[in-house]
C-alpha cells in the first residue's frame, strides 16, 4: 500500500487538484445507503464499474452514495458528483454535465475526463432504472 503522502504528491503531479485528492484520499461519498431507493450499477468502456445508490423523497435526491472499482479519477467524480446532486430533483441531476463536474473537481488529467463519463452515465441509469420500476420513464 502507497504512503498516503506518496499518493497525494504523485496525484498532486499527475495533475488533480487538491480538491480532487481530499475526494479519492477521503472516499468522500463513498458507501452504501441503508434501504436505497435506487441502487445501479455500470461498467464504462475502461472496465471500470460504479455503483450508484440513491434516497430520494418526493422526487428529490436527500442522499447519495457511490462505490467503484476504479481509478482515482473515477473516485474524485463519484464523490464530486454525489455532493452536487444532494438536495437536487431527479431531472436537475439528470441534466448535470461532465463540464460541472470537472468546474466542481477544479483540475484532473485530461486521460482522467472519461472517468468524468463512467459517474455521468452510472447516475443516469441509476435515475433512468427507478423511474422504469416506478413506471415514470
Ligand atoms: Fe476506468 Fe478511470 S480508468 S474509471
């Protein structure tokens, strides 16, 4: 296992911002819910998978949580992208783009913008699964 100072200098040199590394450093959003109201999961073109669990009341996100098996970059848009969809409709969040994600992330390597893709596309068919089970979508 890397020294967790390692890490952040060689992230800090691979081109993430500070914000970035306290996301994947801290797995900030990282986790299950207890009784989701919907629960996906989604594989990218890089192998990589995410699971993306949701609470949502009266049509509005109140909690968001994400696992991957993946990259760094995968973990600082999961986390980034939990943080702005809390408090969000299920159509606010469904509209965010990679562009807010990574204004949010601040700076990750331009390699990394696809990872960006895997959080986008795993929330849209978290979101897209739950309207199908409740008929809406
Ligand atoms: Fe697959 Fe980053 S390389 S999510």
């Amino acid at each position: 296992m890397v020294d967790e100072q390692v890490q952040v200098e060689l992230l800090n040199k691979s081109g993430y911002s500070d914000r970035a590394i306290n996301y994947f450093i801290n797995k900030v959003n990282v986790g299950e819910i207890e009784s989701p109201s919907a629960s996906f999961s989604y594989t990218g073109p890089c192998g990589d998978t995410m699971q993306v669990q949701l609470k949502i009341d009266s049509g509005r996100i109140t909690e968001a949580r994400f696992q991957a098996i993946g990259c760094a970059g995968s973990y600082s848009a999961g986390s980034a992208l939990m943080k702005i969809i809390k408090g969000k409709t299920l159509e606010q969040a469904e509209e965010i783009s990679e562009e807010q994600i990574l204004d949010h992330l601040g700076n990750i390597p331009p390699q990394k913008i696809h990872c960006v893709c895997l959080a986008k596309r795993t929330l849209e068919q978290t979101i897209k699964q739950y309207k199908r089970v409740r008929g809406k979508g």
